[in-house]
C-alpha cells in the first residue's frame, strides 16, 4: 500500500538475529500504521498474560503513513508494548526528530523481542540492524547517552548524516515501572512504562538513520494540503495561542475553572499559581519556541533559567502536566524549582506525571505516619532526593517504583491513591470536567487525557461540563478522530486544523485510500476493539474502567463538585452501548 514500506524490522536481541516481515495488506486496511498497525501485531505476536519485563514481551516502535511527508505535526513515533506500569496495552508518543529517521531507515516498525545478556545499544538502518556493546554507556543519564551515539554515529558512519536516538536512563535500566524512552534530550515516550520494557531487554538505545524515501498516493495533494495548512495555520488562534504561550497557558486556565489538582487531589486551585504559570515561565526565564520537525506551532519551551540556585538550566518544558504534577500535587511553588525536578526526571528517565502523583502519595504517607520520610509539601529538595531514590529503587524509592498500586497497598493507602488501572491522571479533575472521567475510566493504557484530549470541548464550552446524559456518544467521536490522528501518528496539538475531512485527505494522499468519516470511524472502531481484546485477555475486567472513589466522596473545597458514581456508571453504560459493547465491556469476537 502507498504511504507504507510494507516493511516491519522483526529482532530478537537474545540471539541477536534479525528478519524482515511484510505486513499483510488487510493489517493496514483494517488499522492503517501507528496504533492500528502496533496492536494487531501485539496480538499475534506477544503471549496471553506475559510478564511485561520477560523477554517474550514485544517493544514497537511504528511510524504511520503519514511519516515521512509534508504533513504538519507528522514528526511523531509512537512505542508499544505490554506496560510493566498497567499490565495492559501500553502506548506512548514522543516528538522530536526521531520519526523522520526511523522512516528513512525504511520500515513502517521496528518489533523488538528477547533479552540481551549484556548492555547493548542497536543501529537499525534500511541494511537491518547492527548489535552494538553499550556497557560503557549502561549508568549514564539519557542526555549523555544521546550525546555519545550521536558522537558515534558521526565517527563511525560519516556518510550517513544526522541519525535520531532514543535512550534509556538510569530509570529504565533499573526497570522502574514508569521509566520513559527519551529522545532529543527533552523529548519522550513518556507514559506507562516503556523504559522499563526496553530496559528489561538491556537495550540502552536505539540509534534510526538512512536515506529512505516513500512512495505516497498523490505527492501533488500532499504539497498544495500542507501548504494551505499552513496558511490557514497563520491566522489560528489556537496556533498563536500555542506558539506564545505553550502548555503552561492550561496553568491559569485548569485554576479559574477550579479543577489544577492541588495537594495530592485534595484542592482544585493552587494558591502559588503565579510562581509558575505561562506568565511567570516566561518572565523568570529566557524562553525560545521550539518546535519538532514539520511543525509550525512551536509549543516547546526552550527555557533557561534567569536567577537563584538554578541560574542556567536549560530545558525543554516545563510543560503543563510536570508544573501540574509537581507545581500542583506537591506545592512546589516555583517555576525554576519544578525545572530543576523536570531536569532530574529527563535525565533519570522517569516520567513526570506519574512522578509527582506518587511523590504526592509519598507526602501524604509522611504526613499519615504510614511512612518515616520528611518529604512534605512544598520541599523540592526532599522530592529531587525522592526521584534519585525511585530511580536507584532505594528505601521508599524502592516502593515507589514498582508503581502506585503496590504503594498503596504497603502503605494501607488504596482508598486514597488517586489511579485508574495503574496509571494516574493527568492535570484535569474530573469533578469539574465531567467528560474526563469518562476518559480516565476507558482509555485502554490507564488514567490518560490525550486518547481523547476531551479537556478540550469541556473546557472550550463546546460541551456543557456538567452534562451526563449523551456525554459519551460526543466522546467517542473525538476519541474515534484521535485515535486515527494515531494511526497516521500525529501531534495531538494539531487537533483543531484536522478535522475529518482534512483526514480524509492525508489519508487519501498518503495511502491512496479514499474514505468517507464512516469508514474512518469504523478503522479507529477497529483499532480500539483490538485494544480492548488485547486489555480483556490481559485481566481487564469492568471493574477497572471506574475512578477511584476520593473523586466520588470527596468534595472539592472550593466549587463542592463531585463525579458521582451514579454519573459514571450511566456514562460508562452509554460509552459501552456506542461501542456496541456488552455490558461487560467486551466487544463482539473479531
Ligand atoms: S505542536 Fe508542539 S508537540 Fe506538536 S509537533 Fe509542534 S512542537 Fe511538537
């Protein structure tokens, strides 16, 4: 098919082997790339109920049709696997660079499967995959990791150009259940685990480069559609918007509307908003937009750090969910404090979110007596020595990195652990936006809030907040929309200016496809189907798709506003019955 190789990289790094695969045409029919082409391959390929970090786990890396060609926002991998955080389907995107060197080593996914005795680190290019001993580099933290391929590869291939790296740090070789896979120093596959899963094979990096080059459906259309994308992306003022404030403007935004989860879940406004929402990241330090490739949005933050103890720290971020997770959760209020604790977590390789909710979970223990720790609200030193504690797995570290479900059993804590299947939530509080439960309790890697990015309607007013009843059938279509976003691997961000019909053209320049939104609907149908057998053989049951119960019983102070659970079991119900799920929660056979 057009905008494939119709080629998948198959390695197994016990015997360091290598066999190049060709997917069925029907495979890219029913699913097209990314998500769709990840989860029929995890089907066939990973066994029922496999340990996560065993060598018959599958890590994937998948670019979609879309890579590789003029698209604004296709600069975008995604990574699969069995999660070690859920025990179920693990997906996670990164930006950056890397997609666009993955497609030119000329395949649509690299499939990873075994376990190496010792440290290594792979090349893959269009010649397949080369084995490389990375010992010297196992201990490293990700941005010397990065560093020293990217040295490597220059010395070593200086015909090849520039490659793209992803890497594990100290998080990931220590397995740590919420370990990331980082690229572009700042850039990662950031949620559910997956470092741990690359660690778990003792592959430290994974270095794509190669000249590959495509063939689309209609190069003409793809041309003249980015270009009018990018006239009408001139005048957006979601674009401006992003391009001036990034995610950070979501700050004062998440606070009016009384739902910035604040002290460990207890509060729906931070009374520090202001040392370090969008304003003061921009004021307190020097900030340059900074975009992936093929991308004219710019949201990325390249902040250096003006004054005080952290004067010269250069990041990437910190973007909305980190100042959420620690700015919010652990009232650290500081912007240049929350980039120093963003700083550690890239370099460790740990995710952010999940990081400063367990470090909340920590600080509640402590004030509980359930655990002796000195860790409180608002002592960023304590965190910082916390995450070095995670990622070396030391005392409560040790804890907290076989992540928040065995946590808060040691600690006598499951009524207060704020998780859904393992995975815990972004920076919207469900009680106020009513729709993000719906998206917490059903999106198949966890408490996620990009599946459906359903924040968006809510908080834009184009759905009522409050509203139940219908909720679900409206969130179906924005998750069927984003779900093909991740079969073609999009950026999120670009959600607005791709509505169906603009899909319906990428689809049609890239594959040759032509689908109307019906047929559109039935591939994301499929594709989240899949997903769901994949949860179901894993264990999932209805059960795990309710919210923890603080979100039901447990006013915020501030509005009064509970999600009952009344209220998610009705939207629960109709989201089934769109589906065309039973009430189990279980599609029909395939
Ligand atoms: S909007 Fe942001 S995340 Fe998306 S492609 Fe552009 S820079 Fe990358």
């Amino acid at each position: 098919m057009y905008g494939f190789y119709n080629r998948i990289l198959s390695i197994d790094v016990t015997d360091q082997t290598s066999r190049i695969e060709q997917p069925a045409d029907r495979m890219l029919r029913r699913g097209l790339g990314g998500k769709g082409l990840a989860i029929q391959l995890l089907l066939a390929n990973n066994p029922p109920q496999v340990d996560p970090l065993s060598p018959a786990n599958h890590l994937i890396f998948a670019n979609g049709p879309a890579s590789g060609s003029p698209v604004w926002g296709c600069c975008r991998h995604g990574v699969y696997a069995k999660s070690p955080q859920t025990g179920l389907f693990s997906e996670s995107y990164s930006g950056g660079t890397v997609a666009e060197h993955i497609n030119g080593t000329g395949f649509d996914a690299v499939m990873i499967h075994g376990a190496a005795e010792q440290p290594g680190w792979l090349e893959v290019s269009p010649e397949g995959v080369e084995f490389h001993p990375a010992e010297d580099l196992w201990g490293l933290d990700t941005f010397a990791t990065e560093d020293r391929i990217k040295e490597w590869i220059q010395q070593n291939r200086p015909e090849a150009g520039k490659c793209g790296v992803v890497c594990i740090g100290p998080g990931g070789e220590n397995q740590v259940s919420f370990a990331v896979i980082e690229n572009d120093y700042w850039r990662s596959a950031g949620r559910t685990g997956l470092g741990a899963v690359m660690g778990s094979k003792k592959i430290k990096a994974i270095a794509f480069r190669g000249k590959s080059k495509k063939q689309f459906a209609d190069d003409e259309l793809l041309k003249n559609f980015a270009k009018s994308l990018a006239q009408i992306g001139k005048d957006n003022a979601g674009v401006k918007a992003y391009k001036s404030m990034g995610t950070p403007m979501l700050v004062d935004i998440m606070n009016e509307a009384g739902g910035f989860p604040t002290r460990y879940w207890s509060k729906g406004r931070s009374e520090h908003r202001e040392q370090f929402n969008a304003s003061a990241l921009h004021s307190r330090c020097d900030v340059e937009p900074h975009a992936c490739l093929k991308c004219f949005m710019a949201c990325g933050r390249l902040s250096t750090v003006k004054e005080g103890r952290h004067k010269g720290l250069k990041i990437e971020g910190p973007e909305y969910e980190t100042i959420f997770a620690f700015g919010g959760l652990c009232e650290i209020g500081s912007i240049e404090e929350i980039a120093y604790l963003n700083d550690i977590c890239d370099r460790l390789g740990i995710d952010t979110i999940t990081a400063g909710n367990l470090a909340g979970l920590a600080i509640e223990a402590a004030r509980q007596g359930r655990i002796d720790s000195p860790i409180d609200y608002g002592n960023v030193d304590e965190v910082a020595q916390l995450l070095h504690d995670i990622a070396y797995r030391r005392g409560i570290g040790e804890t907290l990195a076989r992540g928040i479900k065995h946590a808060a059993k040691e600690w006598g804590m499951e009524d207060q652990a704020i998780h859904v299947k393992g995975l815990e939530p972004a920076g919207y509080d469900p009680r106020i936006l009513k729709g993000m439960g719906l998206a917490y309790g059903t999106s198949d890697r966890g408490a996620c809030h990009l599946r459906a990015t359903f924040y968006k309607p809510e908080l834009s007013g184009m759905v009522d907040r409050d509203e139940i009843e219908g909720k679900a059938k409206v969130f179906a279509e924005w998750e069927d929309r984003l779900t093909i976003f991740d079969t073609l691997v999009l950026c999120r961000f670009y959600r607005d200016l791709y509505q169906w019909e603009q899909l319906a053209e990428m689809i049609k320049g890239t594959t040759g496809l032509d689908l109307d939104v019906k047929a559109m609907r039935r591939i994301a149908a499929n594709v989240t189907d899949d997903v769901r057998r994949f949860n179901l053989q894993e264990g999932l049951t209805r059960q795990d798709d309710l919210l923890p119960p603080r979100f039901h019983k447990e006013p915020l102070p501030e509005t009064q506003k509970v999600i009952t659970a009344e209220q998610m079991d009705q939207m629960l119900k109709e989201y089934y019955q769109v589906r065309g799920w039973n009430e189990r929660g279980e599609p029909p056979a395939a």
